[in-house]
C-alpha cells in the first residue's frame, strides 16, 4: 500500500513539475508585455513574477479548492486579507484554498509513507491521530502564513507613512498639487520602500483614471488595512473639504503619526516583562532549581541510606 501511494505521489509531483515548466516556457502574450514594460523596475517583475506563481498555483489545484472553499462571510475576510497581504488578482482565493486542501491532503500521505519507510507499525487511536494531526497542521497552516504575511506588511507600511508624508510635504510646499505630490513620493520611494510606493502609484493611476481623490485614497485603505493609512486619507479629505492649509496639516500629521509609532514601540517594551515571564518560568525556573536544592537532595539521600 506505501508503494503504491509513494507513485501516486511521486506523479502528482511530476504532473505539477510538467504544468509549471510548461507555463514557465511558453508564457501567455499578455505576461510577456507586461514583463517588457517592467524591465526597469525590479519590484514591477517580482510582483509579475509572483502574480504568475499564484495563478499558476490557482489552475494547478483548481480541483481540490472547492473541498476547502468556504461560503459567506468567511471567503469574504480570507478575499479581503489576500489583498490586504498584496495580492489581488482574482485568482488569489482560489490558489489558497487549492493550496489549504492539498496541504491537507497531502500531509497525512507523506505522514504514512515515511512510518512505512521507517517501519513504524501504528493501531488503533494513535494511527488516527498520526494521520489527523498532519491535516490539522495543512488545513491550519497557509491561513498562519497569510496572517503573517499581512502583518509584515502593514508593519512596512506604516512605519515609512511618516517619511512619505513628509516628502508629501515638501512638494506641497514647492508648489504641487497633492496628486502630484503623491505621484513624486511615489516614484522616488521606490528603490527604497516598494510597498509604499507601489501603493501611491496606484492611487495616482486611479487618480488619472478618473476616480476622485477621496475614494481613491479610500481604496488605498482598502488595499492596505492600515489604521494610519484611514486617518492619513480622511485627514487630506477634510483638508481639501474645509479648504485649510494642506502643507501644515501634513505636518502636523506626520508628527502625529511619529508621536504614536513611538508610544506604540514604549507600550511594547513595557509588555515584554509580561511575555517573558512564562519562558523564564517554564525554562530557566526548573534548572536554578536544580542547582539550588539539588545538593540538598543529595546530601538527604546519603543521610537515608
């Protein structure tokens, strides 16, 4: 029976292997354009490249997605957290359910197969619980990798908003308008803070497009999910809609914005006594004890005998 599941593996892994360097080799026209248009920027051709892989991993896994497709509410946050991680082709839920039920699949047959090769005989409920846990850990794991994805995220984009707005600043001041200001800061954050930038690029295209400021810098809070990025947008609208100084409303917000990033930095050194205190418990606690009283316990041993 391992025999026979270890080819079944081993032709899933080829089929998968043939699909991508197929799709890798002979590229659609449409890929192949917009990889011309992006070969001077290298952040434009990881994202390409990336887009590529998920669409790729949505047309390999298209059969097992439906398993673990949810309805409702929850492919609606799982949708919204994909895009709040970067990734927003449509392809992008159906690639991580297909990978979610794979993963599921998967795990527990590579589980059998290597007790098999080791020879590790398995009955009853720990037989159960030998192929259980590995589907657990599949069906659980890529919604951890997601939720860390996006909070690595918008932990980089937060923490260069204050810098952005500063150069937003300094062009308002030169005399540009604030799409035009934004537009600038994207193009020169570019080589140094891609998430950002690429972020206000696409708010300048929806910008030139037609959509107006307001809604635009409402879909940039959508993308990202950054409370910063919300109070930065609804900043600039009710400066544009009460006609106060944009320059000084950007200042002072950006110190305000500084302001927090620091107190949020001070409130998580003050936590880590807090968080610390069960490792040093469950780690350190047990061999001082040890080193304390286990002379102690020696010398009542001898006194015993």
């Amino acid at each position: 029976m391992s025999i026979w599941l270890a080819l079944l593996l081993l032709f899933v892994a080829i089929v998968a292997l043939v699909l991508w360097l197929f799709d890798a080799i002979f590229p659609d026209e449409a890929r192949r354009r917009l990889a011309d248009l992006a070969e001077s920027s290298p952040s434009a051709r990881r994202r390409i490249k990336r887009n590529h892989v998920v669409d790729v991993m949505a047309r390999i896994t298209q059969p097992l997605s439906k398993l673990a497709t949810p309805e409702g509410e929850e492919f609606s946050d799982i949708a919204i957290k994909l895009i709040h991680a970067g990734y927003r082709q449509r392809s992008a839920p159906a690639a991580f359910f297909g990978l979610k039920a794979a993963l599921m699949l998967m795990l527990p047959a590579l589980t059998f197969v290597l007790l098999s090769a080791l020879s590790v005989q398995l009955h009853g409920a720990s037989a159960i619980v030998a192929m259980i846990f590995p589907a657990i850990i599949g069906f659980y794991l890529p919604g951890m990798a997601l939720r860390l994805a996006v909070q690595r995220r918008q932990v980089a984009i937060q923490r260069g908003l204050p810098d952005a707005i500063d150069l937003m600043t300094v062009c308002v001041e030169a005399g540009q308008s604030m799409d035009m200001a934004m537009q600038r800061v994207g193009d020169e954050l570019m080589g140094r803070d891609a998430l950002l930038a690429e972020e206000l690029r696409i708010l300048g295209m929806e910008v030139r497009a037609g959509l107006s400021r307001e809604l635009a810098l409402r879909n940039l809070y959508a993308r990202t999910g950054v409370e910063d990025v919300d109070s930065f947008a609804s900043m600039v609208i009710q400066a544009e809609r009460f006609g106060t100084s944009l320059s000084q409303a950007l200042r002072t917000h950006s110190g305000t914005m500084r302001t927090r990033i620091r107190q949020r930095i001070e409130e998580d050194a003050a936590k880590m006594g807090t968080k610390l205190l069960f490792p040093m418990i469950t780690c350190l606690f047990p061999g001082i004890l040890f080193v304390l009283l286990g002379p102690a316990f020696l010398q009542l041993l001898a006194l015993v005998r």
